[in-house]
C-alpha cells in the first residue's frame, strides 16, 4: 500500500494567488477590466449548490457584484 502525505502529493503544484493580499474593489476593476464573468462565481461558506445569502463571502461578493455592475453602468453612459 502507498501512503503519502497532503505535502507530498502537493509539491509538484506552486498555488499562485496574485490579488490575495489586494482591496476588493482593485481586484474587481481588474476583473471589469479583463471582462471576467464574475457572476459565474461561487464563494458561500453554507455547504450547498446556492448562495445561502447571509455569510460574510456572500455579502462581500454582493458588494462586489455590485460595484462590478456600476463600473459598467458607468462606461456605458
């Protein structure tokens, strides 16, 4: 039988997070920017396949979305 560890089956993949450390509204300009279909994403802390609407990712990303959707507003008018 093979046994290996989290680590070891890890080290062959580098996780890179480049807007890790970045304001939430930088990284939503930038996702505007590179049109980034932010409405596809899933970030609830509920276990289930919808937004349970109540957490702090779902609110975060609401604001988010929201933001999103003024830039767009804003470069349409």
């Amino acid at each position: 039988m093979i046994v290996i560890t989290f680590q070891q089956s890890m080290a062959k993949y580098e996780l890179i997070a480049p807007f890790a450390e970045q304001p939430r509204q930088k990284v939503i300009k930038e996702a505007y920017k590179l049109q980034v279909p932010i409405t596809w994403t899933f970030s609830c802390n509920a276990i289930g396949s919808n937004h349970c609407l109540l957490c702090r990712s779902c609110y975060e990303r609401e604001e988010a979305l929201k933001l999103y959707e003024k830039l767009s507003q804003e470069e349409s008018s």
